[in-house]
C-alpha cells in the first residue's frame, strides 16, 4: 500500500502540474486570440485548436487531481443512516464499479487514441494521439486514486466520508 500511497503522490504532483502548465496554455491563448479578431481583424489558424487540446487535458487532469484531493460525488445521507459496517460495504461496492468505469474507459481512450495516432489535426499538424491521450491517462490516474482510496477503506482506515 505504501508505493500505491507514494505512486499516487508523485503522480498527483505530475497532474496538478500539467493542470498549471495547460491552464497557463489557455490564459495566453484566449486572450491572444480575442485580441488578434478583434483588434487585429484576423486570428492565427493554429490558437483554436490549441486551447481546445489544453481544455481537453485540463478537463482529465483536473478531474484526477480533484478525485484524489477527496472532491467526489457521495450520498453521504444515505452513509449517515447506515451502520458502519453497511456504510462500509455500500462505499466500496461504489467503489469498485467506479473501478470498473476507469479501466473501460482506460481500454476505450488507448484504443481511440491509436486509432487517431495517423490522423493528424488541421491547423496545427499535430497527431490527433495527443488531444486523445488525455481520456487513457487521465482515467489511468483516477483508476490509481480510487484504488488507493478502497485500499484504505478495506483496511479499515478512515475514509474522507
């Protein structure tokens, strides 16, 4: 469980990282792309597409790093009514069929990500495996979190509720 808990911290600090550097992508970009159609009068080709592709990896590693800082969706009344041990087992029930999501959704963004790997987007030139990758990595990571977090539940750790 440690070198989940020690993967899962330096994996946090890679996602969160792209998340700055994308969102950064995007602070540049928009406004540079507002000022070129409207002061300007016409915008580079290539500005749309790339906020567009950071949005998408800003939207997965967004999502990861949120789920492993504890923000998650849960029926914490329906917790509060149950025993601890019924609580327990509903949490980890949920748990494992949001497993399962992950990894279909792991198997399904690698497979459309090879499948776009050839094609390659309009205005940059840029292989379409890029915007793509973001769906496999970012389910990978969410994977890799909520297994840590049904871990700890199964051991009998507090959980974040």
């Amino acid at each position: 469980m440690s070198v989940l808990v020690r993967l899962n911290e330096w994996l946090t600090r890679a996602a969160e990282a792209a998340l700055v550097g994308f969102m950064a992508v995007i602070a540049v970009i928009v406004p540079y792309e507002v000022f070129g159609r409207y002061v300007l009068g016409e915008m580079p080709a290539w500005s749309g597409e790339a906020a567009t592709f950071a949005l998408v990896w800003v939207s997965m590693m967004g999502g990861a790093a949120g789920l492993r800082r504890g923000y998650r969706i849960g029926i914490t009344v329906l917790y509060k009514k149950l025993t601890p041990g019924a609580a327990r087992a509903v949490r980890v029930a949920a748990d494992v069929l949001v497993l399962a999501f992950f990894l279909v959704m792991v198997v399904y963004g690698l497979q459309q990500t090879q499948v776009n790997i050839r094609q390659t987007s309009p205005a940059m030139g840029l292989s379409m495996a890029f915007p793509y990758a973001a769906l496999p990595v970012g389910f990978a990571l969410m994977f890799l979190f909520t297994l840590e977090e049904t871990i700890r539940i199964l051991r009998g750790a507090p959980g974040e509720g």
